[in-house]
C-alpha cells in the first residue's frame, strides 16, 4: 500500500462489493428457479459472502408468468445463507413488490431511470417500502449520456423525480 495517494486509499475504504453474478441469465440458477431448488441458489451466495460481497445482487430478470412467486422464492433463497442487504434488481414491478415484501434483510431497489414505466411504477416502491434505490443515468428513452454535464443533468433530475415521489435524500 505504500505509493498510494490518500484519495485512493479513501476510495477503497469507501468502496463496497456487490456481488452481481446472482442473473437468471446462468443456466444452474435459471434451473434452481424452474425447479424451485434454492441448493444453487444458495451454495452461489455462500461463495459471494465468502470472498467479501457486501450485499447481493438478487437480478431476476422480469420473471414472466408468476412473477411475484418466483422473486419470493429468490428472495426467501439468498436470505435464508445470509444477512446482507439485497438489492433487488427487475424491471416487473410486481415482482419488485413482492421482492421488498419477502425480505428481511436490508432491501435496495437496483434500481431506477427516467424511463416513464420506472418512474411510474419502481420509483413509488422506494417511498412505500422506505427502500434505497438505486438511479441510473439514463434519459427517458435509454440513451446513454454523452458527457459529463450531462450525466450531472439526469442526476439532478433523479433527484427531482424521487424529490417528488415523497423519497427522501
């Protein structure tokens, strides 16, 4: 550690892992979720709270048909191998809710944008489940922001938005 610059060692102090890799996208935990078998599930989050993971990830994807039962179980899964926080990550926001009325643990919405769906339906979710959320810097229609002054742009109207939808600072 010698060389580094107070800053640098400020940020790693800081800086907190979230472990991502939780995605219906794998093949094992899309598997565990059909089967309902929470074993994948459950020996994957072990691994992540042993390297160091300050909080999981829970990235169901928008689940499809049943999706409040399908988030719960992902849910009741990872919370039943660990204590950290969860942070919830779908575009459903059916699932979402029943996410944030499954846990026990800390939850975080993961996240929102100023895309109109999120906005009218993830936004209010924060305020009734006093959840942190998460704000991604994304315009309305999903473009990505070019600069700097622009990314300072859509924070400031995240701000707004969450402001206005009752979500505290």
């Amino acid at each position: 550690m010698f060389g580094r610059h107070r800053w640098e060692m400020q940020a790693l102090t800081l800086m907190k892992l979230i472990a991502d890799n939780l995605r219906i996208t794998k093949k094992s935990i899309q598997d565990a979720l059909t089967g309902r078998n929470p074993k994948p599930i459950q020996e994957l989050v072990k691994q992540c709270v042993e390297k160091g993971a300050w909080a999981i990830d829970v990235n169901t994807g928008p689940l499809g048909k049943s999706s409040e039962k399908g988030m719960a179980f992902f849910i009741e899964a990872v919370q039943s191998v660990t204590d950290l926080p969860l942070l919830i990550d779908t575009s459903n926001p059916a699932a979402m809710k029943a996410g944030l009325e499954a846990a026990n643990n800390k939850a975080i919405i993961n996240g929102f944008s100023l895309e109109p769906h999120k906005l009218e339906k993830i936004l209010p979710l924060a305020k009734e489940y006093d959840a942190d959320i998460v704000g991604f810097l994304l315009y309305s229609d999903c473009r990505v922001p070019k600069d700097e002054a622009q990314r300072f742009e859509i924070v400031l109207e995240l701000f707004e938005r969450a402001e206005a939808a009752g979500v505290p600072k």
